[in-house]
C-alpha cells in the first residue's frame, strides 16, 4: 500500500527529509493521543495509559528531530505537508478495541514500529543523496530499538486470560 | 524534490474539530474521517465554504468531528436538507453522510431525486451493512442470511446494492472505497467533491462491534481489488454496472463510473433561470404598477 504521496525519495534532499521525518512522528504522536482519548472514554484505563505513554515518546522524537531541522535549516519553507504521508508510523484507525488488554495495546505498538522500519528500509534503498540516506539510516535503527523496548514491556507482562472482548461491547448509545 | 510554486492553502488538522469521537475503538469510521480531512485539504476550500449535513447513526456524527459548518439532522433526511441548503447558497460545497441504514433504509426515497435532479452534493455513505447506532439491527444492506438481533435465524431478504441502484438512477460519479486503503479513499473522496455534480462514495466501513469478522479492515485489506488495476474505464457506465454486480462477493475499490461530459446540474439551470427571468423582471419601483389596473 502506498505510504506517501507527492514525495520523490530519488530526488528527496536533507531538509525535506527532516520534514518528513517530522511528519512521520507528529502523524504517530496524534494517533497515540487519539487511541488514548478513545480508550479512557471507553473504560479501558491499562491499553489508554500505554497509548499515552507512546505518545510521549512520539512527542520527544518529534522535538528532537524539529531542533535538527531548526538548526541546520532555520525557518526555510516546508514543501512536505501531511496529506503526503499516511500511517507510517503510526498505528492504524481500525487496530483498538474497547477493553483491550495491556499486551494487545503493546502488540499494536509493535506492530507500528515494524511497519515503520520497513518504510525506512525501502525508502533508504531508494535515496541518492547520502545525507538523507544516513538520517534514514538512523531512524530506521531507532524504530529496531522501539521494537526492542516494547518487546522487553511485552515480556514482563503478567501472562493473562484473554476472553472475549465482544463481552465488554461498548457502543456509542442511541438518540 | 520538485518545489511546488503554490504551498497548499489548508491542511488536514484544519478540518479537524475539537470535539472527540465516540465510536467504538476501531471503528471505520475513524479511517474515513481521516481520509475526508485529507481530501478536504486537497480541495483547498475554507472550513466556512462547506457545509457538511448528515442523518443520525454512528456515521451520522462526522459532521461535528471536522471544522465545516454541521449539520447532524434527522434520520434518513441529510439529502434532503442538504439539497436545499445547495440551492439556497450555491457556493457553499455540501456534503452529506450516513450510514447505509440512513441512506438506502428510511432515507431511500431520497436518493433517486437527488440523483435526477442532479444537485452538486457529495453523498458519503458508511456502508457497514448493520444498524451501528441502535445496536445491531439487520440494515439493507446486510447480507442475506446474516443473524443479527432481528433477524435471529438468519435474513431472508436480498441487501440493497448501493452502487447499481445509484448508477441505475444515472448519478454522474459512483465510488467504492475502504479505510482499509486510506490514501486510495482519501483520493475518491477528493475526485467525487470536485466532480459538478451529484456524486456518491460507498464507504465499505466497519462496525467492529455488531459486524462480522470476516468484514473488518484487515480482511478489506486482503480482498480489496482496485478497479485501476484490472483495467475497468470509469467512463463506461454499463462496464461499472457490470462490476456493481459483485457488490457484496468481491469488494472493488475506486471510481466505477464518472461522466465524461458531465450535464448542467440544478443548481446551475436555477442560476441560469434567474438570470434570464432577471433580465425580463420589472424594475422594485414599479412593483405596484402590476396590480394597478389601467
Ligand atoms: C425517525 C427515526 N427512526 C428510527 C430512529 C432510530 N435509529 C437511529 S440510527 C438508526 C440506524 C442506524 O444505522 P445506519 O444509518 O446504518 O448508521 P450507523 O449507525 O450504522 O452508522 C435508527 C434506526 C431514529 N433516530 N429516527
Ligand atoms: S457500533 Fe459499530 S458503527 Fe457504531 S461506533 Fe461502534 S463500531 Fe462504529
């Protein structure tokens, strides 16, 4: 499935690609929080608090990459916009259920993680310019640490009965 | 990268409200509320200049969740009162959604007038094959032989096949997409606004709750069959008629039918109407001579 759109990863320069990169992270922090709000509307505190912690995470690695931008770029005009990208590191819309458990919301996250360091494996394989190629690089071997950390979470968790969670339905009521 | 001359005036969290969605987790909804914030910012025209009318359901609430001015009206009448509000303001873009309940249930006598009358409207239907809203009712479009809360042993009735009632009817555009395929859905919906015209796009939707598992967005992922790939041209309306069949068996994602030529729509015959009636009008200061006998 198409991830992006508009974006030319041949011709792709550093300051798009940081842009991009922002993009990315923004696009996953927004999906994070939108999961957790769901989630605390839904009475399913353990996967909201996850959901929440991830988006703290999303939010650091925005930060981090935005200074990058800042300082090697100041305030030159962004041509990559958000309508160019579509879940790339973000977990998808349809993934949550009411009363998931904590190890199904880390499964979740795990699940982003690996589409994202796909994404990155393909774009790097694409790029001409090297300083692009090695900011992929970079972010592709962070996306293999986030799995790596939300792997080590899924381990300790206690093991659990999974149930049947169309036990705890919990539709939106009628009019 | 090429640099685009002209940035994009709007952008996707500009269509984004405030107010949070109440769905269920993993409703399908949510995809296509992003698809539509996405083709809204592509279109390019200000929150103020829309006007986004719905029935009531589940689907119904994706008015209040985007910037437009909203309407969440009554069940089964979003077409109605979006043609209407057309017609009064011309150059406001309208869109409508709903739920397949809303629209081919109780609000189905709607849809063939608003098609013939060709009114420049973007019909948006969540098709999830159930009634989300009241809590898992059989809906027109719900298979045949699904059980549900009222069809206990099993439906006896053949659903309603959106897309070849609406090309029977002769809409100008008709489009199936999938949250499943945001990118693809969000490109549909783009092309179905900026078709002149009435313009519907089926969205395949789930209901993670009352639906059925093997209609999920992971399972659309696996069956979806876009039309571009098997080579079907959107401007044969017999060919989209031909592929409308498998509604329901396979799940074709894309534009099954755009007119290539497409016919003045109401809005512009009323326009062109008072124009010409304009031009023939009496003068405001000799109203009262017509009532004045000489
Ligand atoms: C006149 C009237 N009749 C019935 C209802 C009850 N009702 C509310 S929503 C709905 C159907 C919802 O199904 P659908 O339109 O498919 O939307 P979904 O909730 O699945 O998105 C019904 C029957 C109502 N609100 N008003
Ligand atoms: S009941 Fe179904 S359609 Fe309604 S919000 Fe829940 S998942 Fe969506």
């Amino acid at each position: 499935m198409d991830k992006t759109r508009k974006i030319d990863f041949a011709t792709i320069g550093l300051r798009d690609a940081l842009d991009l990169a922002v993009l990315i992270e923004e696009e996953a922090k927004e999906r994070y929080e939108e999961f957790a709000d769901s989630m605390e509307k839904h009475h399913t505190p353990a996967a909201a608090k996850f959901f929440r912690f991830m988006r703290g995470i999303e939010e650091l690695h925005e930060a981090k990459l935005k200074g990058q931008r800042s300082e090697l770029f100041g305030d030159a005009r962004r041509v990559v916009t958000r309508e160019m990208i579509y879940d790339i590191e973000a977990p998808e819309t349809g993934e949550p259920r009411t009363h998931m458990t904590a190890r199904a919301a880390l499964e979740i996250a795990l699940g982003a993680e690996t589409k994202a360091r796909a994404f990155f494996e393909q774009a790097i394989e694409r790029v001409k310019d090297s300083s692009v190629g090695s900011l992929f690089e970079e972010l592709r071997d962070e996306e293999i640490e986030h799995q790596e950390l939300v792997r080590k979470m899924i381990a300790k968790l206690p093991p659990e009965d999974a149930g049947d969670i169309r036990d705890y339905e919990d539709p939106p009521v009628t009019l | 990268m090429k640099e685009p001359t002209v940035l994009p005036t709007y952008q996707a969290k500009d269509f984004k409200s405030e107010l949070k969605p109440i769905w269920c987790p993993g409703c399908g909804d949510f995809g296509v509320l992003q698809a539509i914030y996405r083709a809204l910012a592509a279109v390019g025209r200000a929150p103020h200049e829309i006007a986004f009318v719905s029935g009531i359901g589940c689907s119904s609430r994706i008015p209040g969740y985007t910037t437009a001015y909203g309407f969440n009206s009554v069940h089964g009448r979003a077409l109605p009162i979006a043609q209407g509000i057309k017609l009064a303001n011309p150059d406001l873009l309208v869109l409508v959604a709903g739920g397949d309940g809303d629209g081919f249930s109780i609000g189905g006598g709607h849809v063939p007038h608003a098609i013939r009358r060709n009114i420049d409207l973007t019909y948006i239907v969540m098709d999830n094959q159930i009634y989300g809203l009241t809590k898992g009712q059989l809906s027109p479009t719900s298979p045949k032989g699904l059980h549900t809360v009222t069809s206990d042993l099993g439906s006896l009735e053949e659903p309603v096949n959106p897309l070849l009632y609406t090309l029977a009817y002769g809409a100008g555009f008709v489009a199936q997409g999938t949250p499943a395929d945001m990118a693809g859905l969000a490109d549909i919906i783009e092309e179905a606004i900026r078709y002149p015209g009435f313009s519907l796009v089926n969205v395949q939707s789930p209901c993670v709750t009352f639906g059925e598992d093997d209609n999920q967005v992971k399972a659309h992922r696996a069956a979806m069959k876009p039309l571009s790939s098997i080579g079907h041209d959107p401007t044969n309306r017999i060919a989209a008629m031909d592929l409308a069949q498998q509604y329901g068996k396979a799940l074709h994602t894309g534009v099954f039918f755009k007119n290539p030529s497409p016919p003045p729509t109401y809005d512009a015959l009323v326009r062109e109407r008072q124009r010409s009636l304009a031009e023939k009008a009496v003068p405001r200061e000799r109203l009262l001579d017509m009532f004045v006998q000489k």
